[in-house]
C-alpha cells in the first residue's frame, strides 16, 4: 500500500511540472503582440526609443506575426507555439535593452531647443 501511494505521488508531482510551462504561456498570441506593440509605442513616445529603434522592433513582431500566420495555416503546433514564445521573449527583452541603453530621441538633445 506504501509503494502504491508512493507511485501515486510521484505521477502526481510529474503531472504538476509538466503544466508549468502551459501556464507560463498562457497570454494569447494575440495578446502578447499587442502587449509588445505597446510597450514599443510607450517606449518611442517617452523618448527612450529612437524612431530607427521602434521601427526596427516593429518590423521584428511583423515578422514574428508573419510567421504566425504560416504556423496557423496547417493548424499550430505545441513546438510552433514555443518559437512564437521564444521570439517574443527576445523581441521583450530586445525591448528592454533598448529602452535603457540610455540612446536618446528627440527631446534629450537630439532635437531642437525648446527654450
């Protein structure tokens, strides 16, 4: 009886660690590109991105949607959703990075005085 509860327990434990990374992705794709879509607007206003920047990263998550819609076109896949999560992890940190590189627009002495 020990070794059957035993058994019980460990699949259980397994059961538990495999549905981690479900919920890790559990934000639409939908969601997450205008989630990233946002964060790149709320950078290039704020001045922390530069327009070269911004553009850069939107063509990077057109992209990334792009090969959405190829992933989509034959049904999408359990490893099809994990790259689309991976380049979104990247395009987020990428975002990050940039928006502290300390890489100035216009309004930190790139553009014109305002005095």
């Amino acid at each position: 009886m020990k070794k059957f509860w035993l058994s019980i327990t460990a699949v259980s434990a397994l059961a538990a660690a495999t549905v981690v990374p479900a919920v890790a992705s559990a934000q639409s794709i939908n969601q997450r590109q205008a989630m990233l879509e946002r964060r790149i607007e709320q950078g290039q206003r704020s001045g922390a991105l530069t327009r070269s920047e911004a553009n850069r990263l939107r063509g990077q998550l057109h992209e990334t949607a792009r090969l959405e819609a190829r992933y989509r076109h034959g049904g999408l896949t359990g490893w099809e959703r994990a790259d689309l999560d991976r380049r979104f992890d990247r395009i987020s940190t990428q975002i990050r990075i940039e928006r502290h590189d300390r890489d100035y627009g216009a309004g930190y002495g790139h553009g014109p005085r305002r005095w």
